[in-house]
C-alpha cells in the first residue's frame, strides 16, 4: 500500500523557492517554475497529470479550473491524494 504525504513547514532553508519563482510539490517531487502561466501549462510543462482522486491547490486553496488560475511569484501548488467516505 502506497501513501503519500504533504507535508506544510513556514521554515527557510537551502530547499527554499529562489525569489519569484512558483514551487510545484507534486508526486514526491519539488519544482520551481517561472510565474505567469496557468496552473494546467505550469503542469503539462512538468509532465504532471493530476487524477481523479488528486485535488490540486494554490496557497492551500484547492482549484477546480486549471486553465483560469494564473500563478503568480511566489505560489505554491501541491498535488495531493483526497480520501473519502469510509467510517
């Protein structure tokens, strides 16, 4: 059984975005991409396709329409695994 975890830390440190960049955190790996592109370019770009028990979000914010959503310096977008339902 596989689980993947994201994990949220407010530290600085060596593994920091250079300044004005995008960090993509996704599938155990760290990215940092240029701003201005839509959260769906950002992706394709890095060979990363969300499925359908994935929720992308921006700064913690989960986003429904990729396309719309234009990153700015400094976003952080995750791709992380929902669980639902269960007891």
């Amino acid at each position: 059984m596989q689980q993947q975890r994201t994990i949220y830390s407010n530290q600085q440190g060596k593994n920091a975005a250079p300044a004005g960049m995008v960090t993509v955190a996704a599938i155990g790996a760290k990215h940092h991409v240029t701003p201005g592109r839509s959260v769906d370019a950002t992706l394709k770009e890095l060979g990363l396709a969300p499925e359908p028990y994935q929720v992308v979000r921006v700064n913690a914010q989960e986003i429904h329409d990729l396309t719309a959503h234009m990153l700015k310096a400094e976003d952080t977008v995750t791709i992380s695994n929902v669980v639902r339902g269960g007891r």
